[in-house]
C-alpha cells in the first residue's frame, strides 16, 4: 500500500512539474489575448462632449448673444449619435466649462450644398462674453470651409493674438499667409485680430493653396485640435497636421495690443448658415507641463 501511494505522489509531482514547465495553452493563450486587448483597445482617456443632448452646452448667435435655453432654438439638433446643424443663424454650440490642455476630435459631413460651406471647430471660447454683434465670442477657429479645412481664423478684434510660421513666397487674398513648418522654412509671423488674422492650412504631399485633403461631399472628415494653453494649437486634418499657432495671447483690455497668455476657454462647434452634421465629439485631456 505504501509503495502504491509513493508511485501516486511521484506521477502527480512530475506531472506539476510539467504543467509548470510548459504551461497550459489555454491559460498562454488567455494571457496573450488580455495583452493584445490591452494594446489595441482604445483608452479611456477619450470621452465624449456629445452624448446625445445639448444640456451639456451653451449656445450663441449673432445678434443675440448665449441665449438661455438651447432647446429653444432649431439650428442646433441633437439626434442619435450626431449632432445636425440646419440651415440658419450664425453662432456655435460651446463647453459649460472651460479647457486647458487637451486633444479634441470631431467627424463632420457637409450636408446639402449651398452657400460658402463654413463652418468651424472652436478653442479659447470666451464663455463670460456679454457681445450681441459679432459671429462668435472672442475665440480661435479651425475652419472647416470646403476649400480650406484647418485654417485658423482668430475672431475679428476680439482675439486672441496668436503667432506661427508662414511660407514666405506666398501672399493669398488680402494678405493671408499659409502655414510652413520652421524645419521646412517657414519664417515667423504674428497674427493679429486686428489685420492678418487668418493662416491658412497647408496640406501634406500638395502645393501650397492646393486642393485640400477633404473626401468628397457627404463624407465625413476628421478634424483634430491638439491644444496645450496658450503655449500651442496644433491642427491635424484627416490623419495630417496642416496648421500651427502658438504664443496665444488674450486681447489687453482698452487697447488693440496683446495682454496676459490665453490659457484656457471654452471648445465649440460652429454654424455659418450651412447644412453639416458632427458625431463622435470627444476630448482626452493632456497633463499641463509641471510648473503650470
């Protein structure tokens, strides 16, 4: 009985060993598949802006300012999954809250033809603004106009002054500059709400002021804004980074020069009278340099 039970013990022990040894495939391959849905899974870091209703924002338009209730209103429409702009009064859909640091993406399709096909992705939106007159808060656009998607417009005489780096060769339409990387030659350029307040976007692969990378009407785009304070915002249109301004300065109150850096303000999604749907509107938010 005894040398049974030792048998037993040595045949369980070296088949312990074994499994050790070689492991269990199903257990490899478990670990394996984790990893894999580790590595390709996207983070949680992104979350959505858009979650199927405007309670989350504030509205503006042209001539009335933030109105107080966004269901009062029919530019703007919350729908399944998307968000759809009518045809209508000029103005943008903005954050309760501001941001800082972070990266925002947006898919838009144009929808009906007509008009000049403008709209925008907003940053540094002036939440606290109290103007009736204008298109928009004081506030940085990256346009979504058909022939020049991720150009930067900064409100007119409202602000901010940003800078960036220009192709020096070319001088469009009421003296605006295209965007030029400084490692591929573009020269320093200061952009004021005051005058030359547009730098226009320059598209990877294709001559400046060349057709942009767009897909064809009714498809959608992605547009990215990768915003660090006033330190930078960077502009990546369909996968590829065509604009960049930095050195964001808020306008100095009582006078047309640059004040205190613009750090932060509201994101907001525009209308310019046109047809255009937006859907997955998320944000990730980036960790500010220490010191800030």
């Amino acid at each position: 009985m005894t040398k049974s039970i030792t048998i037993s013990l040595a045949v369980l022990t070296l088949g312990s060993l074994c499994s050790v040894a070689i492991g269990d495939p199903a257990t490899k391959a478990d670990t394996q598949s984790d990893k894999a849905d580790k590595a390709t899974t996207p983070t949680s870091d992104w979350r959505p802006l858009y979650r199927g209703s405007l309670d989350d924002f504030r509205i503006y338009f042209r001539g009335q300012g933030y109105i107080d209730d966004v269901h009062k209103q029919d530019v703007f429409v919350a729908e399944p999954g998307q968000i759809h702009v009518r045809k209508g009064t000029n103005g943008l859909i903005a954050t309760k809250a501001p941001y800082s640091h972070y990266h925002v993406k947006v898919d838009y399709r144009w929808g009906a033809k007509g008009g000049s096909m403008n709209a925008g992705l907003m940053s540094h939106v002036d939440l606290n603004s109290k103007r009736i007159k204008d298109n928009r808060p004081r506030s940085v656009e990256i346009n979504m106009k058909a022939d020049a998607p991720g150009s930067i417009w900064l409100a007119s005489k409202l602000g901010p002054f940003a800078s960036s780096f220009v192709d020096k060769k070319i001088t469009g339409r009421r003296g605006t500059k295209t965007y030029l990387p400084k490692d591929q030659g573009g020269v320093a350029h200061d952009a004021s709400p005051f005058s030359n307040r547009t730098v226009l976007a320059n598209y990877p692969g294709k001559k400046p002021n060349s057709n942009p990378n767009s897909n064809a009407h009714g498809e959608w785009n992605t547009l990215e804004a990768i915003v660090r304070g006033a330190d930078s915002v960077e502009i990546i249109h369909n996968g590829h980074t065509v604009n960049l301004i930095t050195n964001l300065r808020d306008l100095k109150k009582g006078s047309k020069e640059p004040g205190e850096p613009l750090v932060e303000g509201g994101i907001g999604l525009q209308s310019e009278g046109q047809e255009i749907f937006y859907r997955n509107f998320v944000i990730k938010e980036l960790k500010p340099p220490s010191g800030e």
